[in-house]
C-alpha cells in the first residue's frame, strides 16, 4: 500500500471512494489487502504508520540538510550559471569559463547604465543561450521551464536574478528556501533573518567595486520616459542643499538635449512654499562633475602622499565627530528598546491583576509595540552607516588606487559616477533667474567624503608642489567646502 502512497488522506480516498465507484479491485499483496472481499479493516492504519513513516523521513533529511547548511557546505543540486561542479569534489563548484564570462558581461552591461529588460534584449540579439538551455546542452539535464524551441529567450526576471544572486561573489547563501511541508513541495523563502551566510567559499566572477557599482545603479534605477532612449545618468546622486530631496531630470521631446535640466523634486511636488528650483541645466552639471574628477584624481595620483595625509586629516576630524554622534543614538536607541520591553511587561502584569482596564492595555501597548518597532528598524541602518563611517578611515588607498587606473577621463558612464561619487549636492543660485549667478555643487566622494576647495598654494610650499598649483586646504564647514558653479559656465 506504501508504493500506492504515503499520504493517508489520498490513499483512503482512493481505496474507499474513487475504485469502489469506479468498479476497480485493489490489492495489496504484501499487506494482504484486497477489495474483493474486504475485510480490509487495518487498511487505514496502515496508510497512517505509511504516512507516519514518511513524515520521519522527512524529519531527518531536513535535519542532516541543517547540519550539512550550518557547516557552510553547499546544500544545492544545480551550481549557479557562471559555475560547475568540481571533478575533484561534487560539493564545490568552480567557475565554468564560457558561461562565467557571460555573467562578467551582464554585469558590466548593467554598470553602464542598463536594465534588466535591455540586458536580455541585447543577450537575445547575441544569440546567449539561457541558464536552462546551457545547462540542458552541458549536461543533458531538462530543468523546469527549459524551452528548446526558444533556446536564446531570456527574460528581465533572470537577469534580476543574476544581478543580485551574492554567489558571483564568492559567497554562499544556505538556507534561503524551504518548503511548506513534506507533502506540500512549493518553495518559499524564508526570513532574511534566518539566512545562513559563508563568505569565501568558492572563486568569485566579479569584484566587490563593480558588484557595489550594480547595486547602487540598480536601487535607483528608473525607467526612462517612452520618448527617451537614454537613462538619466545621474539617477539618484542629485540632491536639494535646501530639502535634501532628489533633483529630478526634466526632459522632453520638444526640447533641445542642451536644454534639459534638474529641479528639485519638492519644488515640482509642492510648490515654491516648501523649496525653490534649484534649477542646474544637465549638461552644465556634467561638465562640473567631469572637470573636479579630472581635479581631483589628478591630485591623488601626482600628489599621493600629501593627498593621503590631507584626507586623513578631515576624516579623522569630520569623520570621528559623525561616528561619535551616530554611536550615541545607537546606544540611545538601544537603552529605549530595553525600557519598552520592561514597559511592557510591566504593563502586562498590571493589567492582569485588574490594575489598569484593557482599553488603556491596548492604546498603550499599540504605541510602544509601534515604537519599538520603529526602533529596531532604525539600529540596523545606524549600523550599517556606522560601519561605513569606521571604513572610510582607511579607504583613501582605495581612491588612490581608482584614481591610478581610470588615469584618462574624457566623459562619464554610470560606471565612473558610481565608481568614484557617493552623492551630488546642489545649492539654489544666489541671484534668482540670474544667468551668472554663483550656485554651490558640493560633491562627494566616495572612501574620502566632501572635498575641500582648491586655493592657490601659499609660498611655504613652493618647493615641494611647484609653483602654480593648487593644495586642499580644511575649511571649518561644509557649505565653505562646495565647489563653486556659474550658471551660464559649465567648466566654471
């Protein structure tokens, strides 16, 4: 009866209602069951203990693929595209060389500004086959989906997938999906929480900069308008100096590509009561940021050491004054999630000796489960801002080391902004509707921050830079630290 099934609800359907009705005899031989004469009468216990004992299987297995997952071993039967199976170990997987090169292209793809959609249009035209194809013709094995007749139809959906799986990192993820049951197969992720994390544990296929490069191009990627083919380049790196709203690209089909142009966000929303334009023209902001990166690298790579020694300096002073803060409100934040829950264990008990009635019970516990809530939201983003704060103290050899291998720039890429800008702030004219008008662009950059302005270097130091050239000098504040942009000059 257990090879007719272990589950007891179906095998009783089927013995007791569907062959009856149907006229069909079932026999069992080992069991000694057998219709025709029914004197099955122990035919349901034993689709119970069949069932009972499928149920054990499932138990152990689960529990030796937990043991198997939280030793960091690879629990998964299919390697992700890009690797294969080791000969030497089944169990590790090593980079396949003609689909791994094809993962390095989609996301090089992706660091240039392109989407998922666009991505998988471009694999089409190039003739790509998918995962499920490639893997199908590496081994003979048929996925689900797998449709030979369309061997080279990738969808936005796989290259999402690829584009965020951690593994081209060298990284595994165990214990990512379960499934309901041991009856009920469908799969389901877990809880990020619940995630079993290994770093290192394979050779990666893309470096950690242009996986953050991806990232960050794809968390603030927007779909462009129907009338517009490029992406707007600087999609999420523009802020407001006023509101700290995003400046948002306005383009139309009767404009000239000269005239498109960045306002703030609040200011289209809202109105002129709760912020003013900012208004900067596109191609003005491009050649600002292009001329001070050009400013800026030049110096890292001519003047290394006085570049490092100047940048440590700031951070050291800026940097340790924003992680002190930061800090504070983490153990702040801390110290008030423990109160709550004394709070509100407090407030239990008195409720369940009658000390307070339940409609006071549950406003207030409503509003401390909200603040708490609110809380441990918050601590991991402080953390992971506290982190990168303590990180930027010793990352000036990385911008260094940037600044050395993109040695000649001559236009910006999604690549380069994100590679080297953490973010654009852009300040209002100090003449309204004037065409000359000042207006501060504070840009910063990643691994050293906001820079300072370049002043002409003072005679103390003519023998060690030459003379002509221009020092980083710390200014006191950071609106003092802007670079400078005329309205109608975009090299300004």
């Amino acid at each position: 009866m257990s090879r007719l099934g272990r589950d007891y609800l179906q095998v009783g359907q089927y013995t007791e209602l569907i062959f009856p009705s149907m006229g069909i005899r079932f026999v069992a031989v080992n069991d000694g069951v057998d219709s025709l004469y029914g004197d099955n009468d122990f035919a349901p216990f034993k689709n119970l203990f069949n069932d009972f004992y499928s149920k054990d299987t499932s138990r152990k297995i689960r529990s030796v693929k937990k043991a198997q997952a939280e030793r960091g071993e690879r629990i998964a039967t299919r390697p992700p595209y890009g690797y294969r199976k080791s000969e030497d170990n089944p169990k590790r997987i090593v980079p396949d060389e003609q689909s791994a090169e094809m993962v390095r292209h989609i996301f090089r793809l992706c660091a240039e500004g392109r989407g998922p959609s666009q991505i998988a249009k471009q694999l089409k035209a190039e003739q790509v086959p998918t995962p499920t194809n490639y893997y199908y013709q590496q081994t003979g094995v048929a996925l689900v989906n797998l449709d030979t007749e369309r061997p080279y139809n990738w969808n936005s959906t796989t290259i999402a997938n690829i584009l965020s799986d951690v593994s081209y990192l060298g990284h595994t993820i165990n214990m990512r999906y379960t499934t309901i049951s041991y009856k009920n197969k469908k799969q389901i992720e877990r809880p990020e929480s619940e995630w079993l994390k290994f770093e290192n544990t394979h050779e990666p296929l893309i470096s950690q900069e242009l996986w953050d490069i991806v990232q960050d191009i794809r968390k603030h990627k927007k779909r462009p308008p129907k009338q517009m083919d490029t992406p707007n380049l600087f999609s999420g790196l523009v802020f407001c100096a006023d509101c700290g709203g995003t400046l948002v690209l306005h383009r139309a089909h009767t404009m000239k590509e000269t005239q498109n142009n960045f306002m703030c966000s609040t200011y289209k929303k809202r109105g002129k009561e709760e912020c003013s334009s900012h208004y900067i023209r596109e191609t003005q902001l491009k050649a600002i940021i292009l001329d001070d990166l050009k400013r800026v690298t030049h110096y890292a790579r001519q003047k290394e050491k006085l570049f490092a020694e100047h940048i440590t300096r700031k951070n050291s002073a800026e940097t340790r004054q924003e992680i002190t803060r930061i800090q504070r409100e983490i153990d702040a934040a801390k110290r008030r999630d423990g109160e709550l829950t004394a709070l509100f264990k407090r407030l239990y008990e008195d409720n369940v000796l009658g000390r307070i009635p339940n409609e006071h019970f549950r406003l207030l516990s409503s509003e401390y489960t909200t603040e708490q809530g609110q809380l441990r939201e918050k601590l991991p983003r402080l953390g992971e801002r506290l982190e990168q704060l303590r990180n930027s103290l010793t990352n000036v050899a990385q911008f260094i080391d940037k600044a050395k291998r993109y040695s000649d720039l001559t236009e910006l890429t999604p690549e380069i902004l994100r590679l080297f800008i953490e973010k654009i702030v852009v300040g209002e004219k100090s003449k309204k509707y004037s065409r000359t008008a000042e207006q501060d662009i504070c840009i910063y950059y990643r691994d050293i921050g906001l820079m300072d302005t370049p002043v002409t270097q003072p005679e103390t130091q003519e023998t060690e830079l030459g003379m002509g050239e221009a020092i980083f000098t710390h200014e006191a504040t950071d609106a003092a630290s802007a670079a400078t942009a005329a309205g109608t000059d975009p090299a300004a």
